[in-house]
C-alpha cells in the first residue's frame, strides 16, 4: 500500500515575470516543407531521430508541422489545430489543405504575445490566455489571412509567480477551465486564487474555484462518459530525487483541496485534515506517477482508430525533468477501469538514461483530431507529432 507522506514545508525564493504584450494584425502563411502528403511521413522526418521512438505494434508517429516552442494543443470543430507557445510568444493554426483530415499548413495567428501557453476554442472563436489577461479572437475561423484585433474578456489573475503560465480548456458545461499555478515552489500564498483551478464564462464572468491546493497542473481533460474532471499535477522540487510523485487527480465536487503546500503521496480511503492553513480535507491522488517526470498535457482518448482497450484510456505528456535524462520525456497511458492499474509507457525515446543519449524532444500536450489519431507537441524540439495506429503495421 502506498504510504502517506505529510510534509513540513520551508518558504523558498519568490520570482516574478513582468513581460508585456503586444499584437500584430496580420498573419503570415508559412508552408511545410513538401506539405504534400500522402501516407508516408513528411520529407524533414529525416531530421530527427525517430526511429528512437518506441511505440506499440501497429502504431506509428511522424512530423506534422515545424513551430518554434510547441506548447498547447486545441482543436475546432472544422478541424483546424491552433498552438500555444511560451517563450516564443506566438499562435499558430495548422489547417488541412489536403481534406484527409489532417493538417499540413501553418499560419501565424499572432506574434509578440505574452506566454500565451493557455489556448482553448468554442464556438468559432480562439481564447488565448496570457499570465495577465484572456484574450478572446472571435469567429478567426473565418479571417485566418487577417486575424482582427482580440478582445480581452479577463484580467484577473493574480500576481505573477513562478507558474505564471496558464493552461486552459473548455469543459462540458460550456465554461472556460484555466489552472493557476502556485507562484512559488513551495510555499503559501496570500492569494486565495494560486494554486487552484478555476472556470469563467465564456465572456469572463462569474469566475468559481474548481480545486484547491494544485501546485501547478498544466494539463486536465473530461471523462467521456461520467463528465468527471481529471487533470495532471506536478511535484515541487529539491525534496529529494524520488519525492515527491507527481500526481494525476480527480474533481468530484467543486472547491476540493489536493493537499498543496503540505501532502504528498497519499493514496488511501481516509480523508487528511491540513492543519496549517485550514483549506480543509486533502482529497487523495488518483495515481501517483514517478517523482520529477513532469506530467503536462492528458486527454481522454474516445476515439475510434486505436485498438478498443484504449477508448476511455488517459494519455498523458511528460515533458521530463530538467535535472536527469531519461526521467519522464514519454508518454504515458492509464487504463482507469482497471482496479490499481499503473502507469504504462506508450512512447519513449526523446531521452535515454540507460544509452545516454542526448535529449532531443520534451513531449508538452496531447489532442485528438478528427481522423481518431493523436497530436502531441514538443516544445524542446519545436514540432508537432502524429500518432496513429494502423493494424497493417503489425
């Protein structure tokens, strides 16, 4: 049985960002190399190691699309996938110009942003979420050549931090989900909105806590059939090489504390009364996921192209830890009908502690697009990936 752990925390260092924004009106088209596809991979496949990814029998990946510091993934319902970035500061569109229902062009959205890792869509409209703002691009859609000036429908988040990035995604209810991350790696705050999830409409209004006591979850996803929340929930660092697990959570009811700043690891029947801060009763972890391994982006897969003991399997991004090959930089999948199931590696590769080879991709987010494959982006090597299965290659 796995064990509990409760931890008396010491404050660390605070940081700050403080990056403007600024847009631009126009969009610039830029083709993908030999963007005419067939059923083989694109020519610049040949670039990078893919033959070090290991998959299971029958699936297959290749490149997709080249986008400089590849975060989150979204898609329309016409199929159109919009990316976030970080660092760069960009939005991009990947649209299908070959109608086989994936897509092979990108078009620069905006340029100059800032941090807008949090991207959702709804209703033809593009919702970009900034450390500071959610900016909304309505009906772009229709007026990708010249996207028109966004319109900011929220600006209140709280003081940046060290998790000042946003990850966002529309729920079932129609309602904008967006995680705010502790602004620090251990520590409270005396914001009451760091470290939690919380849901606005889709014009900015009536903001509610999901959850509470979330260091930092930059990925999360609805159960097809139950409509429950899950979402990913990384560790904070200098605790030790192997503690604490990261974590993947279930919401079952609005406003539930998941332990942050003080428990980890729990995994039992018996709800944990924080005495430090009085947030309440720790609901436990649904899974617990090896130390540092950074799990971002999951999704729900309810798709039709993969093998039937996937559908309403978790996949889910790990983007690796920043001190150690080889720990994390996969994709893991999670079988939740199973009692006790763990954990399983789908894809690896990007790293290798045993061979030592060089990091060369750090897996960020995951979606689903039309054709049923899967879309995962890689912000260390700046590209978009496709997975797909096909029972001809076993």
């Amino acid at each position: 049985m796995i064990l509990r752990f409760k931890l008396v925390f010491i404050i660390l260092l605070l940081f700050s960002c403080n990056n403007q924004s600024n847009t631009s009106k126009k969009s610039s088209i830029l083709p993908i190399k030999d963007s005419t596809r067939k059923d083989e991979p694109l020519r610049f496949n040949k670039q990078y190691p893919l033959e070090r990814i290991r998959l299971p029998k029958g699936f297959k990946i290749e490149i997709i699309a080249q986008i400089e510091d590849a975060r989150s993934l979204t898609v329309s319902k016409g199929g159109n996938v919009y990316v976030g970035s970080r660092g760069a500061g960009t939005v991009f569109a990947i649209i299908d110009t070959n109608n086989n229902n994936i897509p092979d062009k990108e078009i620069l959205i905006r340029k100059g942003l800032n941090t807008p890792n949090g991207i959702a869509f709804k209703d033809e409209s593009l919702y970009v979420s900034e450390p500071n703002r959610v900016l909304k691009f309505e009906n772009i859609e229709n007026h990708l050549e010249i996207v028109p000036e966004p319109k900011v429908i929220f600006s209140g988040f709280p003081e940046l931090g060290l998790h000042s990035w946003r990850y966002s995604k529309f729920g079932p209810d129609g309602l904008l989900y967006i995680g705010i991350g502790a602004n620090c790696d251990l520590c409270i705050s005396d914001n009451p909105l760091h470290g939690t999830i919380i849901r606005i409409g889709e014009s900015g209004q009536n903001l509610e806590v999901v959850a509470k006591g979330v260091r930092n979850t930059v990925g999360f996803d609805w159960h097809p059939n139950s409509g429950e929340l899950w979402f990913t929930e990384n560790g904070p660092n200098n605790l030790g090489v192997n503690f604490p697990p990261d974590e993947v959570n279930k919401i079952e009811n609005k406003g539930e504390y998941f332990g942050f700043p003080s428990i980890y690891g729990i995994s039992s029947n018996d709800s944990i009364v924080n005495g430090d801060n009085n947030l309440g009763k720790a609901k436990n972890p649904e899974f617990l996921l090896q130390a540092h391994t950074a799990p971002l982006g999951m999704i729900f897969y309810d798709g039709e192209q993969f093998p039937d003991d996937y559908r309403n399997n978790i996949f889910i991004a790990r983007h690796g830890s920043s001190r150690q090959k080889g720990i994390g930089y996969d994709i893991v999948r999670i079988d939740i009908s199973k009692p006790d199931n763990k954990a399983e590696i789908f894809a690896s590769g990007w790293s290798s502690k045993e061979d030592d080879l060089e990091t060369w991709g750090r897996p960020v987010d995951i979606i689903q697009i039309q054709d049923g494959s899967l879309l995962v982006s890689d912000d260390f090597a700046g590209l978009i990936y496709r997975v797909w299965y096909n029972p001809e290659n076993l």
